[in-house]
C-alpha cells in the first residue's frame, strides 16, 4: 500500500450518513471472508496445523460462518454503494463477491500435500475477529480517551504489523526456539527439571509469571538503556495513540531477541507444555489489555499487576515518565529496581522523544538501521575525498 493510500485510510472520517460506516464494515469483513475462503482452499498451507482437526471436525460451522459474514460484507457493500452511492461500498462488494467466488468453490482448489512450511491465515483472522469483538466494545464503553477514534492515526501501520506477526508465526517460532532446542541438546540435563515437573500445573504457571517476567524486565530496560537496542524498540514507542492495536507495533528485530531470550528460561526449567500454553495465552492477552484505551485504573491490583494504567505511564512523553515501569506483569520489579513510576494522574502524552519516526510499516523497518549506514556513507565518502 502507498504512503498515499495509507494516510487517507488513516484519515477516514466515519460520520454517519454518508455511507462510509458501511462501506468500511463491508470491506474489512470482505476481506476477512477472502482470507478465511483461502484458507478453505488451501488448508494445507495457509492454515496453523494445531487447528486443523477442530477445522475438520465442525467444518459445517466455520462454512456456515464464512457464508454469514460474505452476506454481511454484501449486504452493508449494497447499502453504501446502492443507497449511499458510495464507491467505497462498491469495493466491499466486489471483495464480499470475490470471497464467494473462493469459497463456493466455482474455482476449483489443487490437492495440495501437507507441507511443513505453512502460513498462519486462520490465526490472523481468528484472532483479529476474537480481539475485536473484545476490545473494540470494551474501549468503546469504557474508553480513558473517549475522543480517540477507532481508526485513529497509525492503525494501518499498526494492521500490518498484526497481519505481519500472525500469518508468520512459524517462521518466528521457528526463528525464536529451533536456536534454543540447538543450543538445550548440546548442555547436560538441568537437575532443577524433575522438581519443577512434580508440581501442579497451576504453580508451574505462577513460576512461570515470576521467572520470565524478572526476565523480560531486563531485557525491557536493555532496549531502553542501550542506544543500538533502543533504536529497534522505539518503534513501538512511536505510537502516540494507545489502543489494544497499538501493541502489535514491534521491529522484527526486537520480537526474535525478546522471544528468544524471554524463552530461554522455559526450555532451562522444563516447564510442562500445558504450563506454558496457559502462561502464552494469558500474558498475550495481558500485553493487549494494558495497551488499551480504557480507564479502569485497578484501585489495590494496581501496585500487584501491571495495569493499563502502569503501563500507559510507560508509553507516556512526559520527563519523569520517561525510562520507568519495564515490567511487563509484576510491577514489584520496578519497585525493586528503582524504575517505578505511578502518580495519582493519568498518563495523556505518549510517544518518542527527541526522534522524528516515520509512520510507514517499510520505513519503520529500515529506521533503525539508517544511522549506521548514514555513517558508513559519510565515512566512504570522506574516504573517498581525501587526496591519497
Ligand atoms: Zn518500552
């Protein structure tokens, strides 16, 4: 997408009566439904093959729900297009047409194996519909910033990111645990792993909140402390409009390191699979939730678990705000660490300081990387003026 098109659907204005509310709903569940049609046409490829025996055995249902919401982007594209007029409405249409084209089967899908390489299109769509339904009526009801729009500035960018992590979710697993499973053959066997194995799962999972949240609090103050780490995480501080979108935004670079090295202690310990499944599901929500534009603020929770409040003082531009609550569960750490910060006041600025970050996805990428190469280039072309 253009630099171009992206800013103007970052500045769509969804007043009512003009058929853009439509328009938008028809276009986004259209192109779901294109995404989930594909993913009925090649299972095998674009589906994550943990889902592919609940796929199979209600596949009426998921069929009947693709279905449904093809009728939806139709019937909303119809509505802006026909009584609206509205050109974006006719786009929907054209997508919520093109899903039943893919999906009715007219076009005929080849038999492919199953692959071991494999594109999470079902998780992107599973999840962005869950995460939806969750936060968007959430911030909706109970919005700390009611003045903030849903498709506010950045939540293009913010979309691919989202896209980017999900349909690519085994090249990161893949990238973040096959070092690590490398590196846990070639080390003996950790003498702690049988103890941990012998308790129940539930404290197994507490273990695991303690263990990898000291973990990733460090890791958290190193992208903030280090000048070439931090450049890599003020990415994701570049936003400056907190929402659950707003969380997605991470530099490629930063997942890897902070997965592979916030795994590390899991594979060390052992932990039991059940465990870790929990713990991921949990802390995944927990990482969206204190993004979000709500304003409950967790009267005694707040000084136990991190809180939209505690965090969104983390995001915050205002000086003493800058460089505090790295936790990303147990804000114990920050008061341990010195880095704790939590007035009476809600945080309302967020952002980077002192930086100009590009809001393009692509240029986002390249950012961290510019001053050095910006330095290789002076450097060559100094080297190439010098008389010799
Ligand atoms: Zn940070």
């Amino acid at each position: 997408m253009t630099d171009q098109l992206r800013e103007k659907f970052e500045n769509l204005d969804l007043n009512a009566g003009k058929g853009k509310i439509s328009a938008f709903i028809s276009m986004s569940v259209g192109l779901l439904c294109i995404f989930g049609a594909l993913c009925f046409m090649f299972p095998s490829v674009l589906t994550t093959p943990e889902m592919r025996p609940i796929y199979s055995k209600h596949h009426e249902v998921f069929y009947f729900v693709l279905l449904f919401c093809i009728a939806i982007s139709a019937g909303f594209g119809s509505f802006s297009a026909i009584v609206r007029q509205n050109r974006y409405g006719f786009y929907g249409l054209c997508f919520a047409l093109l899903a039943a084209i893919l999906g009715c089967g007219v076009i005929k899908a080849p038999v492919l194996p199953s692959v071991p390489f494999y594109a999470g299109f079902d998780y992107f769509v599973l999840t962005l519909v869950i995460l939806a339904l969750v936060f968007i009526p959430l911030e909706g009801f109970f919005a700390k910033n009611p003045n903030q729009k849903i498709l506010r500035v950045g939540w293009v960018t913010d979309m691919k990111y989202f896209m980017f992590s999900h349909v690519g979710i085994q090249l990161f697993t893949f990238l973040t645990v096959m070092p690590i499973q490398y590196w846990i053959t070639h080390i003996p066997n950790n003498p702690i792993v049988p103890y941990i194995q012998a308790q129940p799962i539930w404290l197994q999972f507490i273990e695991l909140l303690i263990v990898v949240d000291l973990t990733t609090y460090w890791i958290h103050r190193c992208l903030h402390e280090v000048d070439f780490l931090w450049r890599f995480h003020a990415i994701h501080h570049s936003t400056e409009h907190m929402d659950w979108l707003a969380s997605s935004r991470l530099h490629i670079v930063e997942v890897l390191m902070t997965r592979f090295i916030a795994t590390l202690p899991i594979f060390l310990l052992g932990f039991h699979t059940s465990a870790v499944f929990a713990y991921l599901i949990f802390i995944s929500f927990h990482a969206i939730f204190i993004h979000s534009n709500v304003r409950f603020r967790f009267p005694y929770l707040r000084w136990i678990i991190a809180t939209p409040e505690f965090h969104h003082w983390h995001h915050s531009s205002e000086k003493p705000a800058i460089d505090k609550n790295y936790a990303a569960f147990i804000p114990l750490y920050d008061v341990i660490f010195k880095s704790m910060y939590m007035p009476e006041h809600l945080a309302s600025k967020y952002g980077t300081v002192g930086y100009k970050i590009p809001n393009s996805f692509v240029q986002q990428f390249t950012w961290p990387f510019k001053k050095y190469i910006n330095r290789w280039k002076k450097r060559r072309e100094s080297q190439k003026q010098t008389p010799h």
